[in-house]
C-alpha cells in the first residue's frame, strides 16, 4: 500500500477536506490532486493540510491544452501549484486539433513543451505528457500513443519532461510494453483504469476501476516494474456512477481493486493468465 | 470519379437491386458489397446483376471474427464469394480480446491469416487486414494500427494479405503518413469516412461523409497516391442519420462528399491547408 496513490478524481464531487481525512483513516499515503479543488479550498491551506496529514501529492491535474489563449500562463501557474504542493508532477492534456492537421498540433505541443521545460526546471516539477487514448485525438489530445508521447520527451531530460502513463488510454497498442521496456526512465505518473464495455454516451466518463474491465493489469505493472519504476501507482477512474456514490465508499473499493491487480502482478502469480 | 466506388453500408438499408440501379443512374462504376445483402439476394444472382450492370465490386466485407467457433469455414466462404463476384479483396475485422490477452488475440489473427492465405491465393482474393480504431479494440478488432496490420501481412506476399485502410480508423496516428509511405503495395482497400464529435451513444455508427469532420482526406489522398496506390476508392460510411434516409440522396451526397475531397488532394490544392 506504500506505493498506492489515491486521485481525487475517482471521487470527483468528494469534499477536499475528506478526501484527506477519509485517506488518512484508510491508511493511504498518497493522493493524486486537481488544480479546482485546490483552487477552491484554497492552494496553500490545501498544501499545509495535506501535509500536517501526512500525505504526499504524487501528481497534479492538469496543464496542458496547448491551444488555449492563455495557455502559457496558465500552465506556468500549474507548475508553481505543483511546486507548493510538493507534488512530483504535472499531467498534461495536450489538447486536441482545434482546426489545425495533426501534425501542426502536434509541433504546437513541441513548442509548448519548449517553452514551459524551463519554468518546470527550475520548479523541479516534471511536465508528465499524457497519451490519451485515440478517441480523444480530435478534441483533447492529440498525443495519442506512447511514441508520440516519448517523442515529445526526448529534447528533455527525463526529470523535466515524462509520460503519464493511463492503462485506460494505451492498453490497446500492441507497441506499448516494449516501449515501457525501453522507457522505464520516462515514467513520471503511472495511473490505473479499466476499459469498460460499452461505452457510455459520454464516452469520458465510462472508465472502470481496475479489474472491472478488459485491461490486463498484472502485465503492465510487471512491464513497469521490470523497467525500473519506483515510483507511486495512481488509481484514477473518471466514472458517473462512481462519482455518484459516497466518497469514502468509493475510496474502499478503490484500495480493494488496486490491492486485487497488484496482487496479479506479484511473482507467485507469474505466469498465469491474469484474466 | 473511374475510381469512386460506392460501399452500400453507406446506405444500409437500401436494397441491392436498389443499389445498383442508383448507381448505374449516377454513372458510379464500382461498388463495395457486404455479405449479408449479397446472400439474402443470392450470391449468384447478385454477381449476375453487379456484372450486367457493368459495375466491379472492389471489395467484399466482412471475413475475420477469428474468435468466432466456425472461423474457418466462414471466412472459407467469404473467400468463395469474393471469387463468384470478382471482389478482389476480403476486409476482415479481425475480432476483439474474447478473454485473451491482446497478445494472445494479435496470435491467433497471425495464425487465423495462416490457415486462410492458402485459400486466398488459389482464389486469387486480398484477404485485407483492417486495423480498426483503438476505441474497438476489445470488441471488434485487436488490430488497431496500421503498423500492427503490416506486421500481420509481412510473411505473405502483398497480393495474399494486404490492408484495408479506412481513414475513420487510422487518422489520429502519427504514424500512418510515414507507414503509407512505405507500404503502397500492401494496401489491398482504401476506404474513406470522417471523424465526426459528439460520438453518438452507439459509436459504431457516429461517422461521417468525407468534409464532415476531423480527417484531413487532402494528405491521405496525397500520401497514397504518392505511394503508388492506383485503386478503387470507396466511401464507406456508418451513419445511423444516413441510414434513415432515401438511398438515392444518400448516394448522391456521397459522390459529392468525394469529389469535394478529391479536388483538395488535387495538385491544384497542394500546399493549402485542407480544413
């Protein structure tokens, strides 16, 4: 459970405030936050009440949207957040086409990168690319495999820019666990979350707490493992029903869910099939 | 509009006969055909209708499902049909997880194409490998990428096993441009629908007619012809709007959708932002 990070986004409509308590009466020492909420309660008393619990920040939510009018600012603000909170790193949603062909949208995440690596630098935060699956390439990101996310990476040193790496998003790319193997370096947040059947009208929120799905889990935290990653396992699972329900509830299961796919993972179950 | 071919799930509740006569009254010269209308009309009435029509069928759908407990023997008789209406090509959707490991589902496509090339080549038919989009990996087609299809067909000779490319599919891939490139003779069928957002509540059937949407059709246009592609081009649209209107107007949409993007890849448009 060391390494387990709880997202508040699993419990997206759950107080703050209870978020952190209901970590700290479960035994959770870790916690995965939002720039809102943070916003909301206030982001320095946010960062001292964290803290004097004794919980670490694993990741913040999110810069990104590299297309926006104020996106400079606004992820430099991200960064500085970060950097208050202690929180490792910034998950980045690149933002989608917004008119322009993939391959311009793309060079505009590059520059945006180019431009923010420095603040991020001297903030010791690391900017976590994320690759979203490809149903989101129109609208919210065009980074939509694991390459491309390593390919906006490699100007940088791995300190200042990552991958934030979804099960939800990458799970079906036959390229990923060879890229995981070769990448391990690149790893700045690893986040799980189930691919559930069928998809719901609004296709963003109708992920599944791990297990619940198709994705293979003990393949992939053996991969990130085996490539070295240390580092915090995030559980973060955007779902309307979930969110529905009461918060600490929904924290319990999210902790039974993350110890039943490590335990799939463990070496006495190498080598069996995992589902 | 020699190369124009009209694949009736575009209009999918038109009949056959329908079908036909629409497009011989358009001057459509080839048409895609789907297994299901075909053998409720009958196979070889069907192929005596299409001929003395003077239309060429460029592609028949759907073999693959390898999943599926009589794989063989159906995609055995897609490979027949295609022979009796001188389709050249066999798309298969290859089938989704159904309990595997995605390793273990691309393995059984591997040897599903093994068991059906020696059937193809005596038939003188394509079998052509569609990687499906990401979102209809578990479900439809663990083969989500044009890169994973090409690996599928490397130990077959291109007129055995090539691709069925569909830009609905493949044009949030950073690779694809690049893969085109390489691979021109691989590319066994050309099919073209759009990106269209929302996605509807059944994503199955949220494309849309070329101009529509998200694709830029200039650059693929471009990208296979310059990969020395000289086939049919079909349109092939799952709309559930489309499909709830009269064949005849969606067939003339159709024609208009592809000459409007075929004048966009045309020398003239070169170098201008299509959209």
């Amino acid at each position: 459970m060391d390494r387990f990070s709880f997202n508040q986004a699993t419990a997206k409509y759950w107080p703050l405030t209870d978020v952190v308590d209901g970590c700290v009466a479960e035994g959770v020492r870790n916690v995965g936050l939002w720039r809102e909420p943070v916003a909301e309660y206030g982001l320095r008393r946010a960062a001292a009440m964290v803290r004097e619990a004794g919980l670490t920040v694993t990741s913040l939510c999110r810069g990104g949207f590299f297309g926006a009018d104020d996106w400079l600012d606004d992820n430099r603000r991200a960064i500085e957040e970060c950097a208050v909170l202690g929180a490792p790193a910034l998950v980045l949603v690149c933002g989608g086409l917004a008119g322009r062909t993939l391959a311009e949208a793309r060079d505009r995440v590059a520059a945006g990168l180019a431009a923010l690596a420095p603040y991020a630098e001297a903030a010791d935060v690391t900017l976590a690319v994320e690759p979203m699956h490809p149903m989101f390439a129109a609208d919210r990101s065009v980074v939509a495999t694991l390459a491309g996310a390593l390919e906006l990476c490699a100007p940088y040193p791995a300190s200042v820019v990552g991958v934030a790496l979804d099960t939800y998003h990458v799970w079906w790319d036959e390229a990923v666990l060879p890229l995981i193997a070769a990448n391990g370096e690149r790893i700045a947040c690893f986040q799980l979350a189930d691919w559930v059947l069928p998809l719901p009208a609004d296709v963003l929120v109708g992920r599944g707490l791990p297990g619940t799905g198709h994705v293979d889990f003990g393949q992939f935290i053996k991969a990130v493992d085996a490539a070295g990653y240390t580092g915090p396992i995030e559980v973060e699972v955007f779902d309307a029903n979930l969110w529905s329900r009461p918060g600490a509830e929904v924290l319990r299961e999210t902790i039974a869910a993350y110890r039943s796919v490590m335990s799939s993972a463990s070496p006495q179950s190498a080598g069996q099939a995992v589902r």
